[in-house]
C-alpha cells in the first residue's frame, strides 16, 4: 500500500488553448476577401472563355517562334526582340547601380547600431517614403518630365526605386552582424570610420551584394513594365505589338524575355549562393555530410 501511495500522481493534462482568437481572424480575412473581390468591377462570367480563348492565342503566338529564325521575316522578329531586350537589361543594370551606390553610405545611417537613434528615425522615415512610391510613379511624375521619354529616365526611376528597399535589407543586415570584432576593433582603440572598415563591413557586405543582385532581378521585370509607359526597353516594343496585333511578334518577343530572365536568375542565384556560402560552402557541406554518414554506420 505504502508503495502505491509513494507512486506520483499522475499529471493532469493541460487545458486545450482556446481557438476563438484564430477562428475569429480567419473568419475576417474571409470577410475582407470577399469585400474586395465583391468591390472589383470584374466580369466574372467570361471567365470560363479564358479556357477556349487562351489556346486560340498562343497558337498564333507559336507561329512566330517556329519559323526558321535564319529568313526573312523571322529574322527581323528575333534581332529586333533581342535588342529591346537588351536594352531592358541594361536599364536595369543601371538602375541597380544607382540604388546600390546611394544606398549604401544611406545604409548605415538607417541601422541602429552604427548611427544615433535619431538619425536612424530620420533616415528610416525617407526610406518608408521612397518605398511608397511605385516605380511607375516615379517614372510618370518625375523622370519622363525631366529627361523625356526612353530608357533613361526608366533607369533612374528604377535607381531611386531600388534606394529605398536596398536602404531597408542593408540595414538590417549591418543590425545582424556578430557585435564582438566591433568590440574587438573599439577595444584596442580604433576610430568610428575603422571599426565600419574592419569591424561592421566584412561581415555585412556579402549579404547586402547578395540583395543587390536579387534588386538587378526584380529590376529586369520591372523595366518590361516601365516599357510600356514610354521609358524603353522591351515594353515599348510589347506595346506596340499588341496595339497592332502582331501576335508571331509579340510570341517570339515574349520567348527572348523568358529565356534571357532564366538564364539572369540563374546566373544571378549562383553568385548570390556563391557569395554568401564562400568559396568552400559545398567542401565544409560535403564533409559534414561525409561526417554524418560515417556516424549513421
């Protein structure tokens, strides 16, 4: 008996967490949902046309790409393709530029560690106001008035579009470096301007190249967007495809924009992996690999 009555009395098990807070937050997303959709002023009954209209389109569109591209005309669709869409390319390319070069020194100051709380609300406030501001906007209201129309004035609107989100990620990058070789560089006597040299910039620039390129890919689409508007590039082309309904056109323009942003992501993912991993990323992986399989046996 005395053994039975030492055993501990077993535990009781916890009341189950009430689900009327996740139930009532789904309950008004749903409700929002339905209110915004309600509030579009979509015809939803051609919907289903999407089905037999869609095939009928891209057939005419796979007209254009499997002509032979070596004759006439389809040899002017393919240069005439490429070119524009170089043009995309390079307005990107140049609007990255401009992000990266002003956001950088701006990066700094918008991180809470290496600028006085002050400055870093300033900073932070320009930088949620640059973000507000859609590239689009930026390219009707500011750049086409001042440089007219073309690729420059996308290019700059894609520059002072990209400061405010490059502004953003690279300060919390410079927030998330390892506090110690900046107490380190301070500890032995090192300036202000040494201890960012040595202390905080290895050690966040990897990340902050890797969001620059991952800015050069959204850049590349937003371009073809920018296009349309008047700002260059393959969106102007598009424009102007659609309006004449040159559909072999627009089907062997839309495969040079696809395969040409495949291979920009590709590219661009290696270096970022590359950037961020080292030089020996995949050797340590491999022999942590090879270290646990010789465990498991």
């Amino acid at each position: 008996m005395s053994a039975v009555a030492d055993r501990p009395a077993k535990a009781a098990r916890p009341p189950q967490p009430s689900k009327a807070r996740t139930t009532v937050g789904m309950l008004l997303v749903a409700v929002v949902v339905i209110f915004a959709v309600s509030q579009i002023d979509a015809r939803w009954e051609r919907l289903p046309e999407l089905v037999t209209v869609l095939p009928r389109y891209v057939g005419l569109m796979l007209e254009g790409i499997i002509q032979n591209p070596f004759t006439e005309p389809a040899s002017r669709y393919w240069s005439s393709a490429i070119d524009y869409t170089l043009e995309s390319l390079q307005m990107a390319w140049i609007g990255t530029l401009i992000g990266a070069v002003i956001s950088f020194p701006i990066s700094f100051l918008a991180a809470r560690n290496t600028a006085p709380l002050a400055v870093v609300l300033v900073v932070r406030q320009i930088l949620n106001a640059i973000r507000a501001v859609p590239e689009l906007i930026l390219a009707i209201a500011l750049m086409m008035p001042i440089f007219g129309f073309g690729p420059l004035a996308g290019a700059l609107a894609l520059g002072v579009g990209a400061v405010g989100t490059l502004g953003k990620l690279s300060s919390e990058a410079i927030e998330g470096i390892d506090p110690g070789p900046v107490e380190a560089a301070t500890a032995v006597g090192a300036s202000k301007l040494q201890v960012l040299r040595w202390g905080v910039l290895p050690q966040a620039l990897p990340e902050m190249v890797a969001f620059w390129l991952y800015r050069f890919e959204i850049n590349i689409r937003a371009s073809a967007i920018l296009g349309v508007l008047g700002a260059g590039g393959v969106g102007a082309i598009l424009k102007q495809l659609f309006d004449k309904r040159e559909w072999e056109r627009i089907g062997v323009t839309l495969l040079v924009i696809i395969v040409v942003t495949i291979i920009i992501d590709q590219i661009s993912a290696a270096v970022r992996h590359r950037i961020i991993s080292g030089a020996g990323g995949r050797s340590r992986r491999q022999e942590r690999r090879t270290e646990t399989e010789g465990l498991m046996a």
